[in-house]
C-alpha cells in the first residue's frame, strides 16, 4: 500500500496517495514507511501540523528511523527561517 500511495503521491493524486498510506499504516501500524510517506504528503499539502504528528508517530514506532528525523529537522530549520514559508492550518 505505501508503495501504492507513492505512486498516486507522484501522479499528484493526493486522495488516494492518503488512503494508501494510511492502509499501510493500519496494516503495519509498527512500520515508520508508512508514517514516514503519509508526513511527505501532508507537508507537500501545507497541512503542516498533521505532517509533524505522522513523523513523529514515526519516531516513536522507528527511533532509528533517519530520513524521517531529517524531514523533521528540515521542516523546523524552514518555519525558523520563514514561519510564513508554510501556510497553517
């Protein structure tokens, strides 16, 4: 299913992309993929704060997850050097 929504993510559709991630996500509930992609989504979306929630459940399920603490590291460093760079919920 992530791979799934991945490849809906790149056809820009954004729905499915959403609903496939979360399956994935409800099918592996303790695999970081799933929440790693669903957090790309919504940030990509400027849905901000549900992409911060998705990394960091993420975190939890996966410390050792990487690219996942690296999104969140870019994504602060981006609101600190331009809080209106991102639109808020």
């Amino acid at each position: 299913y992530n791979d799934m929504g991945v490849a809906y993510f790149y056809k820009k559709d954004y729905t499915k992309a959403e609903a496939s991630f979360l399956k994935a996500i409800e099918l592996a509930p303790n695999d970081s993929l799933g929440y790693n992609s669903l957090g790309l989504l919504y940030v990509t979306l400027g849905r901000i704060e549900e992409g911060r929630r998705a990394w960091e459940k993420g975190l939890e399920v996966n410390p050792y997850a990487d690219g996942i603490r690296r999104n969140l590291i870019r994504l602060e460093e981006k609101l600190e050097a331009s809080p209106s760079a991102f639109p808020q919920e």
